[in-house]
C-alpha cells in the first residue's frame, strides 16, 4: 500500500479520496485509480499501467524535477515511438511500469 501511495499521491500528486487497511481510492483531474494491497497479487505480476494525456511535457518536467530517480531507466524522457505517439515512462519501487503516453493531434 505504502509504495502505491508513494507512486500515485508523492509522485503523479493524486489526492487520496477514501482510505482502509486494504484499498485506496485516489484522484487527480477526474481520472480516478485503485491501489489494493494484496500479497498474493503483488508476488504474481507487476503490471504496466498507461495514461494517456494531452500535456506530457508538462507531466514530465514536473516528475522529472521532482523525482527523477523514478523515470523508468528504458524511456526516461519523453520520446516520440514508431507507432506516433509521444511517451515516457516510471518505474516504481516494486517494479510497476507507468507509461504516460500522448497521441499526436
């Protein structure tokens, strides 16, 4: 729980709406996401969670000022891919990747 905070309220600066000993609800902007704990989920897999934006430069140089020690090591800056679009990525302390991702206009 306590890394899944840190990723979405000390990081990306999502409020935390509701609280328990086993799942949080956070927001930011109208988008809203569970964080659950849950040792048997959290030894299986580490997902990859995308975000899709329409103002990645202004997410990147927050994050990257803030915590550049998260960037994900593979795309640590804002990169525009083959299939067209503008992306950059985190990885958090327990191995979860965030792709923040922009489609061109």
């Amino acid at each position: 729980m306590d890394e899944g905070l840190d990723l979405f309220v000390g990081c990306l600066r999502f409020t935390v709406l509701y609280q328990d000993e086993l799942l949080a609800v956070v927001g930011r902007d109208g988008a809203k996401a569970y964080v659950v704990e849950s040792p048997e989920y959290a030894a299986k897999d580490r997902p990859e969670i995308a975000i899709e934006t329409d103002n990645i430069d202004e997410i990147y140089k927050d994050i990257s000022t803030r915590r550049p020690a998260i960037l994900h090591p593979n795309l640590p800056r804002v990169t525009k891919r083959p299939w067209g679009a503008l992306e950059f990525s985190l990885l958090d302390k327990t191995g979860v990747c965030v792709v923040f991702r922009q489609w061109p206009p």
